[in-house]
C-alpha cells in the first residue's frame, strides 16, 4: 500500500501540473481510468483501519493519516465518553470516530449512528468489524432532524446530503426522524456531522436535552455556509446548544486546544464542542 500511495502522490502531482496550464478538462476525463486501481484501499490511522472503495474516501483517509485532520476532535471526544456509556452519532461516514467513540464506551457501552448514506453502508460496517467495536455499535439508515418524513437525499464522490445537490449528485430517498422518538434510554455524549442538518436535528432531540440526565456533552460540525443551504445559520446552531444549556467552544485542531467563540476559527467550518459546567 505504501508504493500505491507514492505512486497516487505523484499522480496527483502531475495532474495539478496539467490543471495550472489549462489542461483540467483533460484530468477530468482521465481521472477515474487512473484513479481505479486505488479505489480500495486498507489503511492504519493511529490504531484504527480504515477500509474504502472509493478515491474520495481514500482522500479522506489521507488527510487523517498524514494532516493529523480530526485528531484533537477524536482525542475530547473519547475523553468525553463515560465506561459503559451510550452515544448517539449523527452522521459516521467510514467509521473512524465511531471506532474511537466506541472503544471509549467499552463493551457494555453502546454508539447508536444514523447514517443515512446506503453507499457507505458496506464499508462502514466492514470497518466496525475490523476494529472489533461491531457488537456494540447500532447503525440506523436514517437521517436525524426535527421531523419525520421521507425527503430527498443527494449522494456524491465525497458528501451526502439533505439539501445540497453537488455536481453529479446521485439522488435517493431516505427516511428522517427525531431523535426523542427513535431513541429511547439515556443518551451521554451527542455528536453531530450531517452537512447543513445539526440545527434541526437539535430541535427533534429537545426531550433528550431537558431530560433529568441530558447528554454531558455534545460535538458539533458547525460549517455556516451548509447550515445557511439547510435555512439555518451559525447564530442559531450556536443559540440552540446554549439555549439547552451548553456552553459552546470550538476545537483548534492546530493547536490541540479548545477555543472561545471570541477567536476567529480558519477555515470554512471546525467543530464546537459543548459542554455543561466547564
């Protein structure tokens, strides 16, 4: 794998080449014949393998592996998890926070992820079993958010969504629930990554939040310019999770830390982590 990869680098490398000098049209068109025999792929990163079939999905894994991309994210997270505690996750594409989160949980814990992406289901799944956390992880092909209903879904090289059609988009349907009618029992830590969604999947888990145990802490991808396509915005995500009563900061993946609001984040999104009584 590691020759595979060299070689991959070195693709990539030539093809922005031809990009700068106006080839792009070309790359496009001979990308995915190049590209096919990296397509499926198994790879460590820090402890957890990760297998995918598709060269977006080894992109993805590259960024964890070589950029470091979710490890502060990762490391609060299952700091955050109890020993035999229950996560609800929305949103786990290949798996790799739900490894962590579920390791965290140990056996007698439990990691409940709605993923309403069908095409991810295979490797998802392959992934649990491969880091022996399978027992304990629940995969539900649904999408979280603030009502039930069977909606349009879009599904990409590297992206599925409620509300964004993205070039060459396949389209299906799935089903959306709430998240106070689909879960029952006590819910320790949510974490929430569903392109534009997390204000509305807030608002169907309102029972969870003012219950008499409510989650300790909640993780949040927070990317204004998806929430603003979904008809939200970060001053309601962020007035949503105070409103619950959380206090809302962001994860600095640069430097290992958390962050206030005050600081401006790079980028165009981070992850906030929410907690109560820090």
């Amino acid at each position: 794998m590691r020759v595979k990869l060299a070689i991959l680098t070195g693709l990539e490398q030539v093809a922005a080449g031809a990009r700068r000098i106006g080839l792009g049209a070309v790359v496009d068109r001979v990308a995915p014949l190049v590209g096919r025999p990296f397509e499926r792929f198994e790879l460590d990163v820090g402890g957890v393998r990760l297998a995918g079939t598709e060269l977006a999905h080894l992109h993805y894994v590259r960024e964890l592996r070589e950029q470091g991309r979710e490890q502060t994210f990762v490391r609060l997270l299952a700091e955050a998890v109890p020993s035999g505690g229950t996560v609800l996750e929305g949103g786990a594409h290949l798996g790799f926070v739900t490894v962590h989160a579920a390791r965290a949980a140990g056996p007698k814990g439990r990691v409940l992820v709605f993923e309403p992406n069908r095409s991810i289901h295979e490797s998802l799944l392959a992934n649990l079993a491969n880091n022996d956390v399978a027992d304990r992880v629940q995969v539900i092909p649904k999408a979280l958010g603030e009502a039930a209903a069977r909606v349009r879904f879009f599904v990409s090289d590297d992206t599925s969504s409620l509300f964004r059609a993205a070039t060459g988009a396949v389209e299906d349907e799935v089903d959306v629930v709430r998240a106070d009618e689909a879960v029952t029992g006590r819910v320790d830590i949510v974490k929430l990554d569903i392109e534009g969604g997390e204000s509305a999947a807030l608002r169907g888990m309102k029972g969870l939040f003012t219950a008499t145990e409510p989650p300790r802490s909640v993780f949040v991808e927070c990317f204004p310019e998806l929430l603003e396509q979904a008809g939200s915005s970060r001053d309601e995500l962020i007035g949503l999770l105070r409103a619950y009563g959380y206090r809302v900061e962001w994860i600095d993946e640069v430097n290992g830390r958390t962050a206030a609001l005050s600081e401006p984040w790079p980028g165009d999104y981070v992850n906030l982590i929410c907690d109560r009584g820090r």
